[in-house]
C-alpha cells in the first residue's frame, strides 16, 4: 500500500494534491478540518483515527502522536530489520506528508490572550514534519503548497526524485525552526525574561530578492521579522523600480529619523547619512528647508515626511533641477501621486513608498560579525540628564535648536557633529576619524548659517579644540553628552568664549 498523509492550516491546492496522489494510487490519511476539505470535494478520505485505533482526544492535542503514524514515516525502507518490524507491528509505510503548521505567527500577530497562543502551538505537526525529513531518504516531506506540483512529478518519474526529497527536507527544518523561533521570543517576553538569553532565536522570512546587494557582486535580499514592530520592511510600494538593497537601506535612515522629528517635518538621507531635516508649517515648506542645506547630496537622495504627502510637497519635489531615487511617506494624495507619475524626464526612477511610522524602538539590535553576531539594546535616549553646565546660560531658542539637534544626532555616523536651529538641520560633520574634523565639515557646509545656530556632537569633547573652532564660526551653544576627561578644560573654554554648553548625560555612537 502506498499512504499519504496530509494535515494542513493553510489548504491553498491541498485538493488539487489529493486528487492527484489518488489518481497515483495512494491511500489518502488525513486529520480534522483537512479531512473535511476533502471529503467536500468528493474524495475518499481516511481519518488517522481510523489507522492509530485511537481517537483524537485532549481537544486534538493527541491525534497523531502514535507509533503506528511515526513509524509508517520513520521507517527506513532500505533495512531489512526497518521493513521485518514494520510488518509485524503492522506498520504501513507514509512515502508522503503533506503537512503545514497552526496559525501560530497569525495568532499573536493580533489581538489575542496568552492562552490563545498557546493554544496555537503545534505539536504533531513539527513532531511528523521533523520525523519525515529525517527519512526523507524514504518520504517526501512538503509544507509549501508551491512545491506539490513537483512532488507529482517526481511521484510519477518526471524529475529527480532524490534530489527533491533532500531539497524539501531542508525546507521542513527551515520550516520548523522559524516556527519554533517565533515561539521561543514569545515565550521570552512573556516571562518576563532578560533579552540577552543564552541563546538567541530570531526568524526571518523572505520578502523580496535583490538583483545584487550593496554591490553588484553581492547577492542580497529583503527578510521580514514578523513579530518585530512595523517599519520600513512593512512598506507598499505605489510607483517606480523595484527597490534595491542600497534603496532600502538609505530609506531606512530616512524614515527612522523623521519618525523621531516633531509631526510635519522632512529628512533626505544619502548614503546612510542625513544631509537635510527640517520642520514646518506644511510638507513643502519643510522639504524646501531640508533641501537648503546640502542641495548638491539631495540630489539622487532618499526623502521621507512623516505624514500625507500633498500636492505642495509634491510640486517642491517635483521642481526642475531635483532627482530623488525613493520617497517615503504615511500616504500620498491622488494629486500628488499624479504628478510623481507626470514628471517628465523621471520615468519610474524615483520609487514611492508608504509605511507605517516606526513604532517606539524595543529589543535588540543585530550586527554580523565573521563568525558571529554583535547584539545589543536599541539606542534609546531617556532624555531626563540635561545640565547646562556654563556659566552662560542658553536662551529658549538655543535649546530648542539643541533638543532639535539632538533628535537627529543619533542617526549621524560617528564621530558626529550637526549644526542647526530649532526647525532646521545646516551642516553636518560625519563618519570622521576625529572628532574635530567633524566640526570643521559641519561648520563649512552650514556657512554663514552657522552663526548663532545650535551645534550637537554625539559623544564628548576630548579637548577644547573643537570648542574653539566652534567659537570662531561664531556658534551659539552645544550640546554633548559629556564624561570626558577633559570636561573640565572643555568647560572652561566655553565659559572663556560665551558660549553656553549643555550635557546630556547619553551618547549616540552610531558605527
């Protein structure tokens, strides 16, 4: 006798399969709601009660945790002792399983109590997915619909057939093991455990291939992480060529950053720097402001607002003499989305986008390193240390030009200096191997902006010298988080100078 069985959560083809299995001369098992499924299509059907002698039992918990079943799918039919004990215990063969997993992912993914997630725990499906795969040497083992069309085809001798059965084992276990990543951070967070446990399981799936990653000889591909907080990952896109990796990287930037500036605000990022963010009274307004300040990086940048984007943003974008490769925005309006798609000489070479605003930063943060990983919290600033620390005392428009500053410094690479005012980002100084070097940079983009503006840095003044290069382009105040050494000295070259500084008490690295 030649046996399938299938028990499947999501029965995209399961009929279509069934049929063409029976029409292949297997006996059909099945489990609960598959079963029904394909009796209503006129199929014959054998409970896996029916085989165990056993009926499902503890709410379907126990329904096909049984020798009889793991036995047909774990007996290795190349031994003769497999096959000899197998007869006697009369255990038939199962050469197919056709199973996929409970809505685990779905459950949590919305509204639901503790106890409703685990009920959604499968336990005899990864149980006869795993024990098939083992023997796949023996039995295919499918949990995708896509590939049952293949499997009939290596059934009836078309294509290899030992080769799918390895290819489709390796499937299962990746199949599993995201399953169970899913359900250990669950699990994690809801005992209230340390992130940093012993181990870490996190689960990706595949949302989009790259034609080439950062580099054309780089492979590379978009993965999302279904229990992460929405983001950029969850975005739709609404006109233009597919999104590449480095699109999506600098657009991440973007959209991160404009989600911690204040509502009706704007940032363009280029090469996974910021080189413009600014807020105003509309979307225009603020993107003209943004634009001010580096025009020659916007050029070919990535922009995102942190709302609607309208037909006067629309046509600020638009202008002649603006490129844009990807924009970001909560929605567009008809009209706007009308005059992307009009522009002459753009074609679909800028890429929109709609996303949902990043939600609050939680969990860890991931970086590969050859042979392992880096893992930490997610910068998070509290925002609760600020002193000013000079004599001189800031006036309520410096700080806002600080706390403005201080909202995009962490999204600057180290070292980081931005100069400003309270709506506006003017120059920025990043990614420079010393620190004063990074002044220097921010200083000569902002011009003549610089004088009276706000200068940020992500992390301490290791000498005055960066105080007195501020000074001689006339800045107004600065912030930093302090905790160098040479605070003091720091200090008192700023009292020296009048400038008043203010600490925070954080740094911002950002490698």
């Amino acid at each position: 006798m030649t046996r399938a069985l299938l028990s499947v959560t999501d029965k995209t083809g399961i009929v279509e399969f069934a049929q063409a299995l029976q029409g292949l001369n297997f006996e059909v098992i099945s489990t609960g709601g598959t079963a029904t499924r394909l009796r209503e299509a006129g199929l014959t059907v054998a409970d896996v009660a029916q085989v165990t002698g056993f009926p499902e039992t503890l709410d379907g918990r126990v329904k096909t945790l049984h020798p009889l079943i793991h036995g047909g799918i774990l007996g290795d039919l190349r031994l003769a002792e497999h096959r000899s004990a197998m007869e006697s215990l009369k255990m038939v063969p199962i050469s197919v399983v056709g199973v996929n997993l409970y809505a685990f992912e779905q459950t949590v993914s919305g509204p639901h109590t503790f106890e409703e997630a685990v009920e959604s725990i499968d336990i005899g499906g990864p149980a006869m997915i795993r024990a098939a795969a083992k023997n796949h040497a023996n039995t295919y083992v499918v949990v995708d619909p896509a590939d049952y069309g293949r499997v009939i085809e290596a059934l009836a001798g078309s294509i290899d057939g030992e080769g799918l059965r390895r290819e489709l084992a390796a499937k299962a276990f990746r199949h599993t093991a995201f399953y169970d990543s899913m359900i250990a951070r669950y699990m994690t967070e809801k005992a209230g455990l340390d992130a940093f446990t012993e181990t870490l399981t996190v689960g990706y799936r595949r949302a989009q291939p790259f034609r080439y990653g950062e580099n054309p000889h780089q492979r590379g591909a978009l993965y999302l992480d279904p229990l992460s907080g929405k983001g950029l990952a969850n975005a739709t896109s609404l006109w233009g060529w597919e999104m590449g990796y480095n699109n999506w990287n600098d657009a991440d930037g973007a959209w991160e950053l404009v989600a911690d500036l204040p509502p009706i605000s704007c940032a363009i990022t280029k090469h996974g720097n910021p080189c413009g963010a600014a807020t105003a009274a509309t979307f225009g307004e603020a993107f003209e402001l943004a634009r001010v300040a580096d025009p020659i990086s916007a050029f070919g940048g990535v922009v995102a607002i942190n709302g609607v984007l309208d037909a006067e943003a629309a046509s600020a974008m638009t202008a002649k003499g603006n490129k844009l490769d990807v924009i970001v925005a909560v929605g567009f309006t008809d009209e706007a989305l009308a005059m992307f798609k009009e522009r002459k000489g753009w074609g679909q070479e800028v890429r929109l986008l709609t996303a949902p605003l990043p939600e609050p930063k939680s969990g860890l943060t991931v970086r590969t390193i050859r042979g392992g990983a880096l893992i930490q919290d997610s910068d998070e600033d509290p925002g609760k240390d600020w002193q000013v620390v000079t004599e001189v005392q800031p006036t309520e428009e410096q700080m806002a030009s600080l706390r403005f500053l201080w909202r995009i410094i962490p999204h600057v690479k180290s070292n980081a200096i931005v100069v400003g005012k309270a709506d506006r980002l003017l120059g920025v100084g990043a990614g420079q191997m010393n620190r004063v070097q990074s002044v220097r940079l921010s200083l000569e983009q902002a011009g003549e902006g610089a004088i009276g503006a706000g200068l940020a840095s992500d992390a301490f003044f290791p000498f005055p010298d960066s105080i007195e290069t501020a000074a001689a382009a006339k800045i107004g105040a600065i912030v930093q988080p302090g905790g160098s050494k040479k605070d003091p000295d720091v200090i008192a070259k700023a009292n020296e100078l009048g400038i008043p500084m203010v600490f925070t008490g954080t740094r911002h690295f950002r490698h």
